[in-house]
C-alpha cells in the first residue's frame, strides 16, 4: 500500500458507513476507523501527546482524545 493509497482509503472517512456496493466493505471500514492503533499509529499518539504541549500555534487548539487529534478551528472542531 503506498501514501496515496491511505490517504485515498474510505477508511479515513468517518461519515463512509454504508459498506459499499452490497455492504462488502463494512468490515474493512470500521476496522480501520474503529479498530486498534497500528504500531506506527500508536508511536505517532505518543510523538504527538509529548510535542503538543510545547508546540505554541497548536497548544490551546489541539488535543488528543482516545485516538483521535482534535483540532478546534474557527469555524468547527475536526478530528
């Protein structure tokens, strides 16, 4: 799997729950939205939980909670 492949995967869409054609991609998609951190995902939590703090543009707006970063950007919160 390359960069794009992850960065173009509906498992990086929340909002993309109905599976695909015939609901095949259901299991896929809540394993990889919902499912345990990789390792590398889990060493990126840790990297990010340590920086945040010292990072001064994102300390007050960003956050992480259980697996997600939360960012609070003007108009709405992303995570």
């Amino acid at each position: 799997m390359t960069r794009l492949d992850v960065l173009a995967s509906v498992g990086n869409d929340p909002n993309w729950s109905d599976g695909g054609p015939d609901g095949r991609y259901r299991t896929y998609w809540e394993g990889y939205c919902w499912g345990d951190l990789s390792v590398s995902a889990q060493n990126r939590k840790e990297i990010l939980a340590e920086l945040l703090p010292r990072l001064t543009a994102l300390r007050n707006i960003a956050a992480i909670d259980g697996r997600f970063l939360v960012v609070k950007g003007r108009l709405r919160t992303s995570r």
